[in-house]
C-alpha cells in the first residue's frame, strides 16, 4: 500500500499543481480586469440607479458587465432595456452598424454606449444618429479608453482626448467629461496588462507584475497621485451628455 501511494505521489504533486496554476492564473485575471476598469463602475453604477420607471433606454451592444448590470438595475427600477449591436450572433433587439443605423428620433431617454466607440469606424456619424434618438432633456452615457492597449484588433479605430469627445459631442446641450484614474494610476494598469501580451514568457512576468502593481506599488502610486496630480493621460474618460 505505501509502494502504491509512493507511485501515485508525483501524479498527485503535478494534479495539485495544474489547479494551483489555473486558479492563480483566473486570480490574476480578475485581479488585472479590476484595476483596469477601475473608476468605470463608480461612474455608471449610480446614473443607472438614477433611471426612472417606465423609461425607455437603449443599450449599444448587448452582452458584457455593463449590459448584465444594467439589466439588473431595470428589473429593480422597472425601466425598459433596448439593445444594439451589429452582431447577429449575440441576438440584439436592433441589428446593425450604429453608424449607418437609423434608430429614429427621440425614442429613449437614456442610451449607453460603453466602451464602443473605439471600435466604430466612423463616430461622429454614430454620434449623430444617438443625438436624434435620444428625447430632449435625454441622457447619452459615454465610456471610453484612452491610454489603453489596442483591443478586439482589428476593429479598435480611434482614441479620444477630452477636447476630442467634447468637440465630438458638441451638438450636446452640455457634457461633461471625466478622467477614469490618475496620471500613475494609468502606467500601473499598462503594467498589469501585460498579463494580456501574446508571449510564451508573459505570464511568468505577470506573476511578479501582477500581484506587485495591485498590492504593494498602490500606497506609491495614491502618494504619487497625490504630489503630482495630472490629467495628462488616462485609461480613459467617463461623459454624460445632456441633450
């Protein structure tokens, strides 16, 4: 019995292994996705708790975080969620390119269009038809990345600076444009997505990056924040947009 337990030992050794690495390797994902959203959360979270019953509110594609959590908020709220995406797979109510869409005019009252229009080939013709949709007094909710790596290549157009988006939106009776994160908060998340790079060496690197950006660089990074505020650059911009 021992002889047999001793066979079995580097069998068991490389199974304890194998799942410490994929669960290390899923922690160091939700630890690299988590900076790099940060501040994107903190800004939709209450504009969605701020949609009134009976409203009607469309939604630019229709899968991921932000369309999960906004389908929560309108079961809690009773608000009507109308999705859009030019992705027949992913079942959109409205399937097409925004940019050549016609979505009628001032229908919602809400549009969210998170982390889209990036990957549009031509903006300010997507930003036209929102513009028309939208009901006066209307709201156009805008996340966008700025200093961030090329992502879903190759259909990632074009990055934003906050004159760019204001300039963009100026049809808006007013916009407001926020920065994500910080100056140094902005390098640590290009750091922590190295964890992303096509390399057969990149996730030995993120193991050490990883974990030293989220735990033990951030007192120097908030310190640094703190010494030397900058709006230089940023992961990217957060805009409410009133029509």
């Amino acid at each position: 019995m021992e002889n047999q337990d001793l066979q079995e030992y580097p069998s068991r050794v490389n199974k304890w292994k194998n799942q410490f690495s994929r669960w290390s390797h899923q922690r160091l994902h939700q630890k690299a996705r988590t900076r790099s959203r940060q501040g994107l959360y903190e800004f939709l979270d209450p504009l969605f708790e701020s949609i009134e019953p009976g409203m009607n509110v469309l939604q630019i594609g229709s899968d991921g975080e932000v369309y999960e959590k906004l389908l929560e908020k309108a079961a809690e709220n009773h608000f009507t969620v109308t999705t859009c995406d030019i992705v027949e797979e992913k079942n959109p109510d409205i399937l097409g390119d925004l940019c050549t869409l016609d979505l009628g005019e001032e229908n919602y009252d809400v549009i969210v269009c998170s982390e889209v229009i990036e990957h549009l080939h031509s903006p300010h013709l997507a930003v036209d038809n929102m513009h028309r949709a939208l009901k006066k007094g209307g709201k156009l909710i805008v996340t966008i990345p700025f200093m961030f790596p090329v992502h879903a290549d190759p259909y990632d157009f074009v990055r934003y600076t906050k004159t760019g988006l204001k300039n963009l939106l100026k049809m808006f009776e007013s916009v407001e444009v926020t920065e994500r994160n910080s100056y140094f908060e902005a390098i640590d998340v290009l750091w922590v997505r190295t964890l992303y790079l096509k390399s057969d060496h990149s996730f030995i690197l993120t193991r050490i990056i990883v974990p030293f950006v989220y735990y033990l660089k951030r007192p120097i990074t908030l310190l640094l924040t703190k010494l030397f505020p900058s709006d230089a650059i940023t992961t990217g911009y957060n805009v409410l947009a009133i029509k």
